[in-house]
C-alpha cells in the first residue's frame, strides 16, 4: 500500500527537476538576469522615447549588444541609460534610433555605426538620436490635413462643388423637376 523508497526517490527527484524547470522558464519569460554580462553605459538624450521600456534590447546590424537599463527625464528629454557588452565599440558619430518590431512589436533601439574613430567611454553621451515613431501622432496628422477635396477648392478660387462648374463655368445649375 506504501511506497518503496525508490519510488519516493524517483517521485522526489521528478518534483524537484519540474520545480527548478519551472523557475527557470519564469526567469526566461520575464527577462531577468541572474548574472550580468561584463558591460559598461553610455547615455542618449532623445526628444521622444513612447513605448521604449527597460530591459528592451539594444542592437547593431540586428544583432543584441546590450540592454536599456534606465529611462528618465533630464532638462526636457527623455535620457535613456543603455548597458553594452564589453568588446562592442560604438563611435562618437554613431546614430541611436528608437525603432519597432513589426508594426506593433516591443520597441528597441537600433545604433548605426558612424564613420568616427574615436570611441565612447564609460559614462560618455550619443550625440546623435533618431526618436520614437508614434503610430497616433501620424495617424492625428493625417486626419488634421486638408483632404485633396479641400485643396482642389481652395485653388479654384472657392468656387461650389458642383461638378458643372469645373468644366463650363457658364453653365446653368441643374434644376429639380420634382419641386
């Protein structure tokens, strides 16, 4: 009716390998690290970083080369503290961009390597940003902009849209017989 003891083992073990299975999915899935790569910081200042979060990636060329670490406001920009790994040179004429995955994916942030020689350090600052692009501004945009309807009157000296009018302007307006 009891168990053996190898079967209590092999029960225990079981357990014990789903538990510490389990424990590390959670630490995959939520991205957190147990052990930091040897790294060092740089900062960029960008006027729009909406959607940008800690932890997003870094990359160059597409591939990881660091993490966001801190995002904060600093004279009216947003200052974003990134952490690249040891060994990965980023010029001082390089360009940090906001960019997205797909067309609603995570954000990250992409730097193209310019054509300096000189090096950032520990603690320097990315001079040049691209900002995030954000889908509701353009979208705001494009709904506050004249529609070509709009234009074709303006330009035509405000005259009615009655399609008539475009083509002879001496024509007579088109009556209703039902009236």
């Amino acid at each position: 009716m009891y168990a053996s003891r190898t079967t209590q083992l092999i029960v225990g073990v079981f357990a014990a390998l789903g538990i510490g299975a389990m424990g590390f999915l959670s630490l995959r899935l939520g991205k957190i690290e147990l052990f930091t790569p040897p790294s060092y910081q740089i900062y960029a200042n960008f006027d729009n970083v909406a959607g940008l979060k800690d932890g997003a990636d870094i990359e160059i060329a597409g591939v990881e080369v660091g993490k966001v670490i801190g995002i904060s406001l600093a004279q009216e920009r947003a200052r974003v503290t990134m952490r690249l790994n040891l060994g990965v040179k980023i010029d001082e004429d390089a360009i940090a961009a906001v960019r997205t995955r797909g067309i609603i994916g995570d954000k990250y942030i992409a730097i193209s390597p310019g054509p300096g020689e000189t090096y950032l350090a520990n603690g320097s600052t990315l001079r040049q940003t691209e900002s995030s692009f954000v889908l509701e501004d353009a979208i705001g945009q494009l709904i506050s902009s004249p529609s070509t309807g709009d234009k074709a009157k303006s330009q035509s000296g405000g005259k009615g849209s009655d399609p008539s009018s475009i083509f002879d302007p001496v024509a007579p307006k088109a009556t209703n017989p039902a009236k």
